[in-house]
C-alpha cells in the first residue's frame, strides 16, 4: 500500500482546481444547465470552493427564489437573471456569479447587450483587469454577438481582459469560428485558450479569450457529472 502512495502512484489526467496555486487568482465558468437543480452538486465539490470567483450561466432562477436558496458558504452571489420573464415554469437563461475575494467596487454589474448575457467583473487584488462572463443563446444571431463584442473591445483597447463563457460556437469547426476569429484574434490579438471539448457533443462551445501574456495566465477544463457542459478555468499569476 505504501508503495502505491508513493512509487506507483498515478497521475492525473487533468488538473483539479483544488491543486492550482492557492496565491493565483482563480476563475472558472461552467453552463449549470439549470443551476437551480444542481446547487447541492455544487456545494459537494471541492472543485468550485477552492475557485476565487465562480460563474455559472443558465441557472434558470426564478426572480421569485431568494438568495437563500443558492448560496455557497463563503461566496457572495451576484445575480444576473432574465428580467423579462413571464408565463408558468422558469425562464431560461440567467447567470450567476459567486466571489470570495474583494471586489472593486461597482463591480460586478449586468451589462446584457443584444439578447447576450454580459457580465462584468473587477477585483483588488487584479484592479487592471476585467472579467466578462458571456452567455449567448443559439438563438441569438452571430452578427449580435460579434457587434456587442466589438463595443466592449472598442471601450479601451488597452485594458487587460478576459471574456470567458458559452459563446455556442464550435471552435473545432473552421467555417464556424472564422467571424469570431477574425475578431478576437486578427483584429484584437487575443489568444483563445479552450483546445478540446467542452461539450459531452464533443463540441468546443465554451471559450476563454484573453489578451494577457503566456506567462500571465494557465487555463484548462473540469469535467462535470451534472451538466453536459465541461468547466472551464483560468488561473492568473497574482
């Protein structure tokens, strides 16, 4: 047994967020695929409360459920829920995001432009840079997706950022990604990090730009049981 701990051990796959530098900022993001029937998931795995700040996106609370419902110890929740909601059932949609650092204040806040989820985040420890959580519905056209981003990246081209989210847009498909290449990449020089599949579809949907460094950021994936989305996260170097 003790051989086992210690010559034959095996390594893993992936890398936990519980074994990232605990001095790193830590950001994951993850399409709950209903929040609202996963929260005990979430407060189960070490994974999420070893995360500084934790965005989750179609959570599909109801404007009726209390904070209560959804806290995570800790965490302070932000809620970005569908607001024009009408009709029996949940909307679908809505975000949620849980930090346990300080935040700048007036950060985090809604930013939802043209149909897409857009929230924005800021925190002391990092004060020079932004965090843009992202959700677009498949329903939503590309063309408003790439003129909401085009507003952001034109508010100051020289901030540091890092826009993580489900921007259901396969990756691994050329004639998909080439518009949002063209943008994020050609026009802006930004580095998509997400390589493999982010989707039990094998799909790459979920996807991390940033214009930070090599040395300034590691990224990767968590595979989740509950949802059919896998985690994404970024660890930047305090």
């Amino acid at each position: 047994m003790e051989m086992l701990r210690t010559e034959r051990s095996l390594k893993l796959c992936f890398t936990p967020l519980y074994m990232l530098d605990h001095s790193d900022l830590k950001v994951c993001y993850l399409n709950a695929r209903s929040l609202h029937k996963h929260i005990e998931d979430v407060w189960k795995d070490i994974n999420y409360s070893s995360t500084d700040i934790v965005i989750f996106t179609e959570t599909r609370f109801s404007p009726l459920d209390p904070d209560e419902m959804y806290n995570i110890n800790g965490y302070r929740l932000f809620r970005n829920d569908i607001s024009q909601f009408s009709g029996p059932g949940r909307p679908y949609g809505g975000t949620a995001v849980y930090s346990r650092i300080p935040l700048k204040e007036g950060y985090r806040y809604a930013h939802n432009t043209n149909g897409i989820e857009f929230t924005i985040i800021k925190t002391e420890s990092h004060p020079n840079l932004t965090i843009i959580g992202l959700y677009r519905s498949p329903s939503i056209a590309l063309s408003r997706l790439l003129s909401a981003l085009r507003t952001i990246l034109d508010q100051d081209s020289s901030s540091q950022n890092i826009f993580i989210g489900d921007f259901n847009i396969n990756w691994m498909a050329e004639t998909d990604q080439q518009s949002l290449y063209n943008l994020m990449l050609r026009e802006n020089d930004y580095r998509q990090l997400i390589s493999s599949f982010t989707t039990d579809n094998r799909t790459l949907i979920d996807h991390l730009y940033t214009n930070l460094i090599e040395e300034e950021i590691n990224a990767g994936i968590l595979e989740t049981y509950f949802s059919d989305h896998k985690a994404i996260w970024a660890s930047v170097k305090r």
